[in-house]
C-alpha cells in the first residue's frame, strides 16, 4: 500500500448516527492506540453506502444490504457495535498491510 494513500473504513448501521457512530469511536482508538495514521473511520447509513466503499464493518443482520451497495468492499458483520474481537482483528489486517 502506497504511502499517499489512506484507507476508508465505514461503519454502516440503519441511520448511520447510533450505534455505527459508537463503533466508529472505538475502532478510531484503536487504530490511533496503534500507530496507524493513515486510516479515516466513518459512520454512515448502510442506504448510503457508495458502490466504491473500502471497508465496511456492519451488524450481521445488515450485512447482505451492505453487501449489495458496496458489492466490492470487504465487508466484516458484527454482533455488538461496542465490544467485539472483530476490531482487533481490523488493526491487526491494517497493520499488516502496511508492514
């Protein structure tokens, strides 16, 4: 991954304000905790999604709707916004990628 370029992650809920907004806080820590400057964490409705979306982290029951705007995304369902594995995971993949 090029220097120059930042990765989007979107967090995608129904109204894209609640629960995507807490989940978007969180990761946004982590990744910070980390060292990773070079990530913008976002929370949006899963309606507007952008065809182009990078990463999208979505509750499970919102995933397939997800999917379907943003069918080249990498996409990563979660049960709770507020505590999973999933986002040391997302760290560990981004720290990764810029090793």
């Amino acid at each position: 991954m090029s220097a120059d370029l930042t990765t989007l992650v979107i967090f995608a809920c129904d109204a894209g304000m609640g629960s995507s907004a807490m989940g978007a806080t969180i990761l946004r820590n982590k990744i910070k905790a980390a060292g990773i400057t070079d990530v913008d964490v976002v929370n949006k409705a899963v309606a507007d999604l952008a065809s182009d979306a990078e990463f999208v982290i979505s509750h499970r029951g919102l995933t397939d709707r997800a999917v379907h705007m943003a069918p080249d995304a990498v996409h990563i369902s979660v049960e709770n916004f507020m505590m999973t594995p999933k986002y040391d995971e997302v760290v560990e993949t981004l720290k990764a990628q810029r090793a």
